[in-house]
C-alpha cells in the first residue's frame, strides 16, 4: 500500500513538473522604505534557500530598478518541515529572512519585498518572529565586538544566556537586520 502510495505521489510530481515547465518562478521587486538607500538597492541579492541548500541566488537576478526572478526547479517540492526559504543579502546588508513558502500555489509567485523589514509586534510589544511566530526567543542583533549575557546560578550550576546577537562589525546601515530569532536561527 505504502509503494503504491509513493507510485502515485511521484506520477504527480511529474506530471505537474511536466505541466509547469519544470520551474516556477519567485518574482517582484526590492524596494527600499527610506528614499535615500533606493540607490544602494542595485546591489541587493535575493536568495532562495531550502534547508542548507541553496536554490536561486546571484547579483545577477536583480536589474537596476529592484526586479528580480528566481527560478525554482519543478523538483523542489516545499513542505512543512522543509519550507523554501526566501532571503536577501548584499553590500552593506547582512542576511535577512523574508518569507518561507510551505507550498506553491502556482507556476509564477509574486513577491514584493521592502527594506528594511518591516516588524510585527504582539499585543504586549514583543517582537514576533515572521517564521515560528514566536516572541520568547527573539535576540536584537548588535553590532561591535561586545557580547551582553546573563549569568545564571540555579542549585550550583552557571549557565549564561545571550541577551542579544551580536555581529562582530562595527559597519551598520538601516539595511541591516534589526533582530534574531535564536529557534529559527535567522535574522530579520
């Protein structure tokens, strides 16, 4: 029962790859929040990533004016557990999570994206996480070589927990991330 399942799992994959061209393309457009860092949005790279691996990626994908297009082979299926991962780096940008994609709905995806990323905050004012949703592991990323932790003695032992996440940089610009989610391990 189980191979017949995988049998008829796999014809629609290839079926729908074969409908689809073998691709369905992730577009849009990369704009910038603060008119001043519109110019510095040329130098902006969007990448998609499914676990460690990435899928699309390159300078090469974004014009002058912010469009990009990532074309995502029609054998990557997204599920829960392995979502594909949307992110965007660059000169003068650290890695930033965007959106993750549980399934696709069609061939061709619009995804516009602003910087920097806009924050969703919870009733009580904690930060939420744009992956998990969750507010209790959210670190605000500092840049410079110092680290802040907390030490804690509980019955003997001394554990020290981290209060924020630091980049050992002293360059930051509003295109960097402003938080971290130490669960999901992605800065946004």
């Amino acid at each position: 029962m189980k191979s017949f399942r995988l049998s008829i799992l796999v014809s629609l994959i290839v079926v729908l790859t074969s409908l689809t061209g073998g691709q369905v393309q992730i577009a849009g457009k990369v704009s910038a929040v603060k008119p001043e860092i519109t110019k510095c949005i040329m130098l902006v790279k969007v990448v998609a990533r499914q676990g460690s691996r990435a899928l699309a990626s390159g300078h090469e994908l974004l014009d002058t004016t912010g469009v990009y297009d990532l074309p995502i082979s029609g054998t990557i299926v997204p599920t829960q557990q392995r979502p594909v991962d949307i992110f965007v780096a660059g000169l003068g940008l650290d890695t930033m999570y965007v959106k993750s994609f549980y399934s696709f709905t069609g061939t061709r995806i619009t995804l516009n994206i602003k910087v920097p990323n806009e924050y969703v905050k919870d009733a009580s004012g904690n930060v939420v996480c744009p992956k998990c949703g969750g507010t209790e592991d959210i670190l605000p990323v500092k840049y410079g070589t110092h680290h802040r932790i907390k030490r804690i003695i509980h019955n003997g032992d001394t554990t020290y927990v981290p209060l924020d996440h630091n980049i050992p940089s002293e360059m930051f610009s509003d295109l960097h991330p402003y938080w971290y989610c130490n669960k999901c391990k992605i800065q946004f």
